[in-house]
C-alpha cells in the first residue's frame, strides 16, 4: 500500500481524507500547516495531495518549492474548475486534481488510478538525513561514503526507510523482504539488523530503534 502525504488546512478534509484512505491500507500523514512540509522527509511517500487555497503558502506554491526534490504524484485537491487554474496547476509539477467537494469513490479511484499507472522514471534516490539510498543501484551512502551492505542488509533498510516512524514486528519484516518462501525464519532479522547497526555504527548514525516487544523502527 502507499505512503501518502495529504496537506490541507481544513482539519475536517483531512479527517476525511485519512479515514477513505486508512481503510484502503494507506498509511496517511496529515499536515494542516503547509509551512511544515518543507521539514518532512518527502522522498519516503508514494503520493502526496495538495489543497490549492491554503493560507500563507497556496498549493501551487508549495508544488513548485517540492517538485525538484520529489518524482512521485502530485495531485491537487480544488474548488477551483476554470480552465486556467487547472492548467496553471500541471504547470507547476502536478500531476492532476481533484475538485473539491469529493466523495470517498472518486478519492480512492483517483488514488488507485495514479499508483497503478505510476511509471515516472525515477531519480532513484532516497535521503534520508546524512543517509543517501541509491534505488537502482541498491546500495546506501552516509555522506557520500558508501556502506558494504550485504543485499539482505539492504533490503530490510529500504523497507523500513520508506516507512520511516512505523513499527514493524521481526514477522512481518522477514514476511516483507524475503517472502513467504524465505529459507530462513524471523530469528534471522535480529541478527541482520544487529549488523547493519554496526555498520552504521562507523559513520557515527543510527537510525534502526528497537521497539521493545514490538519490532524495530527508522528513525
């Protein structure tokens, strides 16, 4: 499922938005404040909906000050159905709209639509603070000096990275990366993470926390 970012000053819309999505599997993250976006790790989400009136900084304003730093959809939430306020839209890096007021199918619909069809070529990069992912090339960079992970190593960062705050049991991370054809078993998780922490170690981050009697977590 996504990782989406909705940014709305209206806490009913958001309160909406959340609830359509949440029970889609989506994991949402609600900001009412735009100014406070610019402080997100944005490379960790999927897709990412903008009100277009927002107060101090309008959606169109804040499409054009992420854009540079983001490939996934854009997609405006509007009131506004003229011609040239759409245009003026995909103008600046968005990818479509959806006018306001919207029902929970057409929400859904548009969402489901923009991730199925998502095949934007990539920047393939990741930052996550000092650390730096190479998509495509699957390896990891924490100040431009590269870190021997082992693919296994990789793997589980990658997925906790692009899930950054969300708890994940040894079970489902092992489920996640491996399959359920994996040829070894949850325990096998403990031990990755013990060295990829120590990997970390050397270049003075670490951004694994363990939830105790939960799992682990990016940080």
């Amino acid at each position: 499922m996504a990782n989406i970012l909705a940014v709305d000053d209206e806490p009913a819309v958001l309160a909406l938005i959340k609830n359509i999505l949440q029970k889609d599997g989506h994991t949402v993250t609600a900001i009412s404040d735009a100014e406070k976006v610019s402080a997100l790790q944005l490379g960790a989400f999927d897709l990412i909906l903008l009100d277009v009136m927002m107060p101090d900084i309008d959606g169109f304003a804040l499409c054009r000050a992420i854009r540079d730093g983001v490939d996934c959809p854009i997609l405006f939430l509007t009131a506004k159905s003229s011609e040239n306020d759409i245009m003026e839209g995909l103008g600046e890096g968005a990818d479509d709209y959806i006018l306001k007021p919207f029902g929970a199918n057409e929400l859904r619909a548009r969402i489901n639509a923009h991730m199925r069809r998502e095949s934007r070529e990539k920047r393939n990069v990741l930052f996550m603070g000092d650390i730096h992912f190479d998509l495509s090339g699957k390896e990891i960079m924490v100040n431009s000096e590269h870190i021997p992970f082992t693919k296994s190593e990789y793997e589980i960062c990658e997925f906790l990275a692009h899930r950054r705050g969300q708890v994940f049991s040894k079970e489902k991370i092992y489920e996640s990366v491996f399959g359920f054809d994996g040829e070894s078993d949850s325990s096998a998780i403990t031990e990755h993470v013990k060295n990829i922490r120590a990997k970390f170690a050397k270049f003075n981050v670490s951004p694994i926390e363990t939830v105790w009697g939960i799992g682990y977590k990016w940080i």
